[in-house]
C-alpha cells in the first residue's frame, strides 16, 4: 500500500462513529457516567438509562457503561474521573459543575455530555449555539430558577425578612446566585443548588425541622426529603433526554457542532406535611399552581 493511501486510511477510521469503530473492534460503545449521590441513591441514572434504551441501546449487547457516584466528596472526583479514562469510555456523561469541570479538564478529546448544569454561568462552554470544545448537552439558568423560589417564598411566607443562604463554598456559581438575593438571618433557609446538598438532603431536612426553619430548595427529591418547597427544572426530564446527545455522538456528531439544550420542563412542588409542622398555611391558588403536593 502506498504511504498517502495509508495516510487517507487512517483519516478516514479516525472519522468514523464512535459505535461503527466499536464495533469494528467486536466490542460495543463504551459510555461513562458520574455525578453525586451513590450507586442506591441516584434517580437519574435510570432515567438516563431508559432514555438509551429508548433510542436502541441495550445494555450488554450494543452499549456498556461505567458508572461512577462521589456521594458529598467532591476531592474524589478528579480520581473517578481518571477511572472512567482508564476504563476507556467513549463518551462521559456528567453531573454538576465540579464534575463536569474535572472531566474538561482530565480530557480534551473525549466527548462529554452535560446532564444538567447552569453551563454558561459556569463557563463551560463558549455558547449554546457553538459550546465549543468537547462538551455539549443540557443546560439551565441557575439564576432565573433563584428569583422564582424567591416569589414563591412571599407567597407562601408573605411575613418572611430574614432569609439564609446555604451554599457550597466549592461551587462558582454560587457567588452569582447570592447577587441575586439579600440575606439576613433568618426567617426561612434557601438552599442553593448544589449536588452535595441533593445527596445529604435527608440530614439537612432533619437538622431543618429540629429548629423549625423552612428550606427552600431546588430539586425535587429535597421535597421530597422535607423542604417546604422547591422549583426547578425537571431533572428527570434532562437526564433522559442527555441520552439524545450521546446517541448523536456515537453517529458520529462532534460535541462542539451539537447546540446545547436548554430545559423546557419545570417542576413546583410543595410539601404540606413539612407546611403544616411548621405552622403555615399554603395558600390554595398556590397549590393549585403545584405540580405535586407531597401530602
């Protein structure tokens, strides 16, 4: 074989999806997945999973996947994302801002998807239309979700002036949320997104009803756990739908061409049984409002 047919051969194989050179290889894609939470505490991993499944992939015989939790330890993150190199993933789906970060930074040729983040907030990417680099995927707007849980907290506290910022010290964005609110000690307690406080949320909410403070949250899983309330964008919806871009990808479609998405689907929800240890009375048009009221 001539020395340009060569070069044109091996140009050509470095072109080819992902799943096609996997394949080629007689093993199936390999798709890597981290985020906080732990292997028994994670609800998004299935709905990432049934989103695969959904567009074809069936675990064990055209897809394997490893799935990595660092629970609240965000100093383990670097490490498990070096696993997930190891493990020769084709493809890294990430959870929250630190981990998302950690994998741009271990890898700047492996696709990464985001499953939910406040992406240009944070500066992962360049825009959504053009993210740039090797990370596309899902995003939200942190800051418009802060304002909301703040107009709904006068609706349900109308009497609330001293409100309390919990944050993650380790978290950038967190800095820009706290812009957007003026806090004084303390009526009510508004939690900040961050994935350590989704995984240590059934300890916050008990810590939060031994002093009968309100907790306004983000996700919904805190509401469930005890939060007075909480409004964000559906993450289970986000979750199944980064499936899309990972099935983008092993076709064969770059990251930086892939438009990242915004969140289209909200969730209010409201835990009355919280409301009522705590004396107050939710207003009936607000539950109306509501997308599920934990009783």
């Amino acid at each position: 074989m001539k020395r340009r047919e060569f070069i044109a051969l091996l140009g050509g194989a470095a072109a080819w999806p992902l799943a096609a050179r996997a394949q080629q290889a007689g093993k199936p894609p390999h798709v890597g997945y981290i985020r906080a939470g732990t292997p028994n505490n994670d609800p998004y991993r299935e709905e990432f999973v049934r989103g695969m499944r959904d567009l074809g992939y069936v675990e064990g015989r055209n897809v394997t996947y490893e799935f990595r939790h660092y629970g609240n330890d965000v100093e383990s993150i670097p490490s498990l994302i070096s696993d997930l190199l190891r493990a020769k993933v084709d493809v890294i789906v990430a959870g929250g801002t630190a981990a998302i970060r950690a994998a741009q930074t271990a890898t700047q040729s492996i696709p990464i998807v985001m499953g939910a983040a406040d992406a240009l907030g944070s500066g992962l990417i360049a825009s959504l239309a053009r993210p740039g680099g090797n990370t596309t995927g899902l995003s939200i707007v942190a800051t418009d979700l802060t304002a909301k849980r703040l107009e709904l907290l006068k609706k349900v506290m109308p009497q609330a002036i001293r409100i309390v910022i919990l944050q993650q010290p380790g978290n950038p964005l967190h800095s820009m949320f706290i812009k957007e609110i003026r806090a004084w000690p303390a009526d009510a307690v508004f939690v900040l997104d961050d994935a350590i406080f989704i995984a240590s949320r059934a300890a916050m909410a008990a810590s939060a009803a031994r002093h009968r403070l309100p907790l306004i949250c983000g996700a919904r899983e805190m509401t469930e756990a005890g939060c007075l309330f909480s409004y964000s964008a559906s993450f289970t919806d986000t979750w199944y739908r980064s499936a899309t871009f990972v099935d983008k990808i092993l076709k064969g479609a770059k990251p930086s061409d892939l438009p990242v998405q915004q969140a289209t689907k909200f969730e209010f929800v409201i835990n009355l049984k919280t409301a009522r240890a705590l004396g107050l009375g939710v207003p009936p048009t607000l539950l109306g409002l509501a997308d599920e009221v934990i009783e």
